[in-house]
C-alpha cells in the first residue's frame, strides 16, 4: 500500500504570502477614589470624636489636609456659624498625627486608610450658644 504524507497546518517550510503584527494597547488613566469620611459631632461635653476614610490611587500621590477655618494650620477651631469670632478650639490629627497638615507624598498603587481625630474642650457658659463648624478637606493630586 502507498500512503502519501500531507503537510497540514502547513509548516515554516513554506515562505511565501504576507503578514502583518497588530499592536494591542489599553492606556489605563491616572485614578483615585475616597471614600468613608463619616461627618463628625463633637460634644459640648468635650472628648475626642472619629472618623475614618480610605483613598485608593492607582499612582503616586500628593495628599494634601486641610480645614475651611484654619487652612493647613494645626491650630484648628469650629466657628459659630453667624457669629464669626465666636469660635472652640480642637485638636485635629489624621493617622495620631503620622499624617501632617499642609501636602504629603504617598506611594499609591493601592488602598490607604485615614483615621481623622478630632478633640474639642467641653464647653462653658462663656461659649455663645448655637452651632459652631469646620470642614476637614482632603484633597488628592497626581
């Protein structure tokens, strides 16, 4: 009996026709999400109150902490919200104070998590009855 061999797929033995190489690419954009950040009362008692938040980056960042009343700076108060000179001092720190006011450069690639501490003095008879407030900001660059 004869048996014919059949070269199939057909090998590198045969050279000839054409080919092209697609390039395959996918850019994935610079990305950070907050999340947490529960508001925080404090207590005319006095005390310490908590709050905790998460950034996850897929870069590098700048962290950049912040109030609406004292900017980046560690003397931190609330303000009576119609009586601007009327104001209780707090003591703000974020991660035990690991984590200062102002800017700070942080790895990324991930999830990094923030406990903001905020400790206020109980309040006295001096004190202008009302609502005082402050606003912890959090504000990430690339």
């Amino acid at each position: 009996s004869t048996r014919t061999l059949t070269l199939f797929p057909y090998t590198t033995l045969f050279r000839s026709g054409c080919s092209k190489d697609i390039p395959i690419t996918l850019e994935v954009p610079k990305k950070c999400v907050v999340t947490g950040g529960n508001p925080i009362v404090l207590s005319a008692n006095g005390g310490t109150k908590t709050s905790a938040y998460s950034i996850q980056s897929n870069t590098n960042y700048v962290l950049e902490l912040s109030t609406a009343n004292a900017g980046t700076s560690s003397a931190t108060f609330v303000r009576h919200v119609t009586d601007p000179l009327a104001k209780v001092s707090t003591t703000i720190k974020t991660n035990g104070g690991a984590v200062g006011w102002g800017t700070s450069n942080h790895v990324g690639f991930g999830t990094d998590n923030y406990t903001v501490t905020v400790d206020n003095p109980a309040t006295t008879a001096a004190n202008k009855a009302g609502t005082y407030t402050d606003t912890y900001k959090i504000r990430v660059f690339y």
